[in-house]
C-alpha cells in the first residue's frame, strides 16, 4: 500500500516546530488539533531527512507549488507598470 504524501506545507510546519526545540510527541499533537492528522514516524522520518540534508553541503530543499493567483497578480503588476514612455525625473 503506498505512504500517502505529506504535503510541503505540512513538512514546513514540522520544520519550524523542530526549529523551535519541540519534541516530535508534541508536534503530532500539535498538527492533530490543526487538524492534519500525522504519525510521529512521519515527524521522525522528515527529521532525519533534514539532518541529512543540513549534513550535506546541499540546501534543504522544500518546494512549494505556485498558486494559480499569484501568475495572474504578477501579469497584472506587469501590466500596469510597463509603460512605454515612462515619465522622467
């Protein structure tokens, strides 16, 4: 049976949490009165990554999905600000 995926968001919550000194008991708790219901293997699992990664001379990498608004709004601030013939000082 596949693991279901943990979201980059979720994995970024968790990384501030272990930034912070919380044990990984009280981050499951804390996710699961969020709602997000995890396992704290799941918690030790992305740990250990994260160590690995601050280990290795690579950054750690968490990408996050652009949202569909956030093209739209930079094409509109875009738009408004290419001006042919700016006005000069």
């Amino acid at each position: 049976m596949p693991r279901n995926e943990i979201s980059d968001i979720t994995k970024e919550r968790i990384l501030q949490f272990l930034q912070k000194g919380y044990s990984q008991f009280r981050i499951v708790n804390i996710l699961k009165r969020d709602g997000i219901s995890i396992a704290q293997s799941s918690v030790s699992r992305i740990n250990r990554s994260i160590d690995r990664q601050k280990k290795s001379k690579s950054k750690i990498k968490i990408c996050r999905r652009k949202l569909s608004e956030t093209a739209s709004n930079i094409n509109k601030v875009i738009a408004k600000t290419d001006v042919e013939d700016p006005p000069t000082q």
